[in-house]
C-alpha cells in the first residue's frame, strides 16, 4: 500500500491548526505534510507532531508575500528568496524533523518570458541545495497547472526534470502532484512508469493526490486511482503519497478511500 500523508493545510480544517495533528494520528496517519508553517512557532508544531506519535514529511519554503508563489526563479529577488529559506524554511525543517522542503519558483514577472527565469532558477535551487544537504534535507520542485495557478514558472514534468538535471545537486527532486499532472499532460500511467523507475537519471521524490477537476477526495473524477495506486505498488515505490485535496465535507466523513486502502482492499478506491 502507498505511505499517505495528510496534507493538513486542507484536510482537518475543523480543527485549529496545531489539533490536526492528533486528528490525522486518530484516522490513521502516520505522516503528514502542510503548505506553509509558519503563522506558528515551530516549537509548538514539533510539540503536536510529537504527541501525535507523526512524521513531517513535506513543508514548503516561504512563497513571498500576498499572492506571490514562490521567489526562487524571480530575477531581482535573490536576496528575499535566500533570507527567507535561511530564516525561515531550514530552521522550521530542523525543528519538524523534515527531510523535504518543496522551493516554489514563482509567477513570471509581467514582460519576461520564462525562459528568462531559468537560470535565477537554478542558481537559487543549486544554492539552496548546497545549505540544506548538510542537514539531510531534499529540496522539491513542482509543475503546477496553469488553471489554478495562472503564470506560474513551472508547468509540465519534463521542465522540472531538466531542471532538476541542469542543477546536478543530489538532494533536488522532483514533486509530481497527480493532480496538476493530469490538468496539464494527462498519460499518467505512462508518466509514473518512466519517472518512478530507478534507472530513471532525476528522480521524483515525492507524490501528492486529488481527484480531477474538483480537487476532492483521490475517490471520483476522471482517475482511477484504484489503477493508480495500485501502480505505485508495482512500481515498488517506497516514497510518500500526500493526501492534497479539499474535502467535499468534514475531513473524516470523507476517508473511505484511505481506509479501504489501509485494509489491503486496493482496487475498491472507486
């Protein structure tokens, strides 16, 4: 069976943040991830995470500010992007125990075209990376779809693996969100074959799930994710799959999938 993660930043909003953790624990999770940490102080997190007997297993680097998602291909914003994963993403991956902190690239500057970001992309990403290997931490890069996230540097699963290759750091991979793959690309099948195999020279380190186009539960929509998960087992990965979707309703009235999959039923996701 996959190692699901719940994502807390969208499942559990029923509760206040630091009381997700023990929600997600009582459902059966043994990982969680979350978007971004730090509204709250790392030590009260790590506090939670600890009572709830969980792994962190993903945060993302500070986006910027407002609306902005992501600093790190921006040109002109070096300094911001650097102060920030210094001050705040390696520090709070420290305290959480997290070996993974997704670097997100950001919105193309209105007058550039993207292939003028790039290489601010991988010199931030190859900087970056040299700070975090010491400290055992994987950086990720995602592909987000142009739908949900208009202008966004980083679209399709072939960009962020050359990327990832043009860096060369050993702790950069990429975050193949299913969900965003699917709106984008579609031939999912043939894209977890190719990427998850071991031969394959960048590696993704890392999976999230959400049923297309709503974003809900990975239990409708337009994936069969019975296929799909089933797959990943084939496919002898032994990564994270993170639980990314905004539930139709309360979190827990919405786990049916999860615990079909826990008892080993598989092909009963639908």
């Amino acid at each position: 069976m996959p190692r699901f993660a719940a994502n807390l930043s969208l499942l559990y909003t029923e509760w206040d943040f630091p009381a997700r953790f023990e929600a997600a624990a009582a459902d059966g999770f043994t990982g969680v991830e979350c978007q971004f940490p730090y509204a709250f102080p790392a030590a009260t997190l790590a506090t939670a995470l600890a009572h709830a007997g969980l792994q962190q297993v993903l945060i993302n680097a500070p986006p910027g500010v407002g609306d902005e998602r992501g600093l790190a291909a921006l040109p002109g914003r070096q300094a911001d992007f650097r102060r920030g994963f210094l001050d705040q993403a390696l520090p709070y991956a420290q305290a959480l125990a997290c070996p993974r902190l997704h670097v997100m690239a950001g919105l193309i500057p209105a007058g550039l075209e993207r292939a003028a970001l790039q290489p601010t992309f991988i010199e931030n990403l190859a900087w970056a990376a040299e700070q975090a290997a010491p400290l055992g931490i994987t950086l990720l890069i995602e592909p987000l779809n142009g739908r949900d996230v208009p202008g966004y540097f980083l679209n399709r699963q072939d960009h962020a693996h050359e990327i990832v290759a043009a860096v060369g750091a050993p702790n950069l991979a990429v975050q193949m969100d299913l969900y965003h793959a699917q709106i984008v690309e579609g031939d999912l099948s043939a894209k977890l074959q190719r990427y998850l195999d071991p031969a394959h020279p960048t590696p993704v380190g890392h999976l999230q799930v959400a049923s297309v186009p709503a974003r809900h539960e990975p239990d409708a929509g337009e994936l069969d994710f019975g296929h799909l998960f089933t797959l990943i087992d084939v496919l002898g990965w032994d990564g994270w799959v993170g639980a990314e979707y905004r539930p139709r309703g309360a979190t827990r009235d919405g786990l049916g999938w999860f615990a079909r999959w826990r008892q080993g039923i598989g092909q009963g996701s639908r």
